[in-house]
C-alpha cells in the first residue's frame, strides 16, 4: 500500500497533476462559491473562461471541467496565459492555441502572437471569466493577462468575472518601488509596489476604478470565504498547484520576490530550472561569507541565509517580518558590488530592458553606480508605498 501511494504521489508531481486539497482546508474559492450559488452569474450566457492547470476548485477539480459540465452553463472557449494550459511552458516561450482534450473546447493563447483577445476570440461572448493563480507578485504575468483581457471586455461589451483565490504571500506585505510609467509592460503591468498584497479579485477592482487600463469594464469578483488578510498560503489549508515551471511549490513566492529581480540580469544562478528554484544567489566573483554577512542589517527574523563557496541559500519562513523585496534590493547591490565590470554592464541590451521592466525603473543602475546605500534606496519607496496603502482600501474585499 505504501509504495502505491508513493507512486501516486510521484505521478501527481512528475506531470502536474492535481492532488486533492485538504479535509481541513478553511477557505472556499471563487469557483466553490459559484458552484454553491448555482452559477447564477453565467446562467443563459456564452461563457469565455481564461484560465490554466491553476484553476481548479477546493477539492483539486478543474474549473472548465465544472463549468463545462454544469447545468445552464454554456462554456464555450477558453484562454490561456504564459506557460500554456497545463503550465509546463518555459518562461517567455510562446504558446500556441490548441484544442483541449478536457473538454474539446478551443484554448486561444494569450502568449503568443497576441496578449490580448481579439475581437475574433471574443465573437458570441456575452461574459469572460477569469480564474488562476496569481502569486502577489507584480512581474508575474497572469494578472497582466487579466488586465488585457479587462480592457478587451470593455471593448467589446461584455461583462468581466473574477473568481477570487487568496494571494499566496498573504494580504498585509506591500513592499517595493512603484513602477515608473515609462516601463510599463506586460512584466510590470500596472503602477503598484512590486509586492502588493491584493488578490487577483481586488486588483481588478483597482484596475477598473483607477482606470489603468484604456477601457474599463463590467466587473464582478465572486469572493472567497474564510480568507483573511494576514494568511499567507499555508495558513488555507489548500493544496499549491505548480503556478509554472519554476514556481513548484506554496514557498516559491517568497523566494521569487529575494532573487527573481537580480537573477534577470548576467551572470548569476538563482537556481532556476533546478529543483528549487529562486532559493540561492551564486556567481564566481561572491564569497559567500562575506555575503552572508551584508545582508544582515535587512533581516528581521523568519530568514535564514546560509553561505556557500561562492554564494548563499536562503530559508525563509511564509510569516517573516522581514521586507523581502529591500533583501531583494541588498542582494542586487552586494552581488553588483563584487562584479567586474558591474552586473549591467555585464548584460546584453534585451537583459536590461527586462530588468528595467521588472523593477520599475532605470534609476537603480545610478543609485549603485554612485555607491547610495541600500537603505537609503529602500527608503525612498516609503512614500509610494504609503499612497499605495491608501488608494488600494477602496478595492480591498477582506
């Protein structure tokens, strides 16, 4: 019995698969309280759902299954993000639209010759649907996907759904420079800190009403229940679903948020498309020692960084008070500080140009050119972070 169930186990992981959430799982998804209401909502409409292998339900049930099979629902296409429908794409690859061999439905890709749906895609629609994943993050994709499929709705006058699903660093952590509007892209997609503490239903809200996108549209959130703002995943007692290649588990998140903007540039592993992925910085120039060392005065307790020969590991608890995206800053600064000649200069005219996009601004280059020190760096988000705070209470559902 034991090595049969070790075996299912090791299927569900090596290709993906949905493992069922758990009995003691508190919170009911934007997807559990539509079925519980008798998707009144989709009711006598054509239903386009933008979704992947994340949206699934509490119990580990994939959304277009339900909606497919559902009485009165007429689900008739679907969308696709970066990493394709089942999230095995590598990042920035191009997907492809393909047919869905779950429910026959045609899976228009939004990551390959378009980011947005075409008046084609949409003909017939009466409302999208979106639910998947989002990991809190502002350079991570989905939530861009949503907000061009938002500005597409209104376009075309349709209405626009949200099942909610909680942000997996929690709803209180906002950290991070605002985004300058010049580098505005489909990393950075709106002007929010890089971590922003909403989930994906309350950051349409704030799309809408703030009017960051060129149409605004319908918009309806089904909410969660039993999701409070100071729960990070593991506090839900749902099961993590691979959101990507290399966000495998519920800890990937906070990892991303320490390494992924440095890890963009040249010359340093991070530990990407390895078995953990974002949990390490190392480059041939880095004592790990010394590294180690510098990065302390950011720590708060709740992150553990261990030196290696030419680098460091990190261990970091999902409740650490410690302000990951200024340890993400500390890392950049003390990694550039050690390269010859800098990380910039070290990386080709594309690497930058993402890298502009993911932070925000071209101004870090400067800062740590002219040796300001990080604190003083991560200072100087202060005031956009506090304005953030307050313009975001409107859309807050929790």
């Amino acid at each position: 019995m034991k090595t049969t169930t070790a075996f299912l186990v090791f299927l569900f992981f090596a290709f993906g698969l949905v493992i069922p959430a758990s009995a003691q799982s508190r919170i009911r998804l934007g997807i559990d309280v539509l079925e519980q209401n008798g998707f009144g909502i989709l009711r006598g409409k054509r239903v386009g759902l933008i979704t992947n292998q994340t949206g699934v339900n509490s119990a580990g049930r994939r959304t277009r299954e339900i909606l497919h099979k559902a009485n009165g629902v007429n689900l008739v296409a679907l969308f696709t993000p970066e990493h394709g429908l089942d999230g095995t794409e590598l990042a920035g690859k191009h997907v492809t639209t393909r047919i869905d061999p779950l429910t026959g439905l045609k899976a228009w890709s939004l990551y390959g010759d378009t980011r947005k749906p075409t008046p084609q895609m949409l003909a017939g629609l009466d409302i999208l649907v979106f639910d998947m994943q989002d990991i809190g993050c502002r350079s991570y994709t989905y939530v861009s996907t949503m907000g061009r499929c938002m500005e597409a709705a209104g376009e075309a006058g349709i209405e626009f759904l949200v099942l909610d699903r909680p942000n997996p660093l929690g709803g209180t952590r906002v950290e991070g420079p605002l985004i300058e509007s010049r580098w505005i892209s489909f990393v950075g997609q709106f002007p929010v800190p890089y971590v922003h503490g909403l989930t994906a239903g309350e950051l349409a809200r704030m799309v809408n009403a703030r009017g960051w996108m060129a149409a605004k549209c319908d918009l309806k959130v089904v909410r969660m229940e039993g999701w409070t703002r100071e729960m990070t995943w593991n506090d839900t007692g749902l099961r993590w679903v691979r959101t990507s290649p290399n966000i495998p588990r519920s800890s990937s998140p906070f990892y991303y948020v320490v390494t992924g903007v440095a890890g963009s540039l040249s010359g340093l592993d991070t530990g990407v498309g390895g078995p953990e992925p974002f949990e390490k910085v190392t480059a041939p120039w880095l004592n790990g020692q010394s590294f180690a060392a510098r990065l302390k005065p950011v720590l708060r307790g709740g992150v553990r960084v261990t030196p290696l020969s030419n680098g460091v590991v990190f261990d970091i608890d999902q409740h650490t008070p410690t302000d990951l995206t200024a340890l993400a800053l500390y890392v950049l600064a003390e990694v550039n500080r050690g390269a010859r000649p800098d990380l910039f200069a070290r990386s080709s005219a594309s690497k930058l140009d993402i890298f502009y996009k993911v932070y925000g601004s071209q101004s870090i280059r400067q800062d740590l050119a002219r040796g300001v020190p990080p604190q003083r760096i991560v200072a100087s988000w202060e005031r956009g972070i506090e304005q953030f705070r307050n313009e975001r209470r409107a859309a807050l559902l929790y």
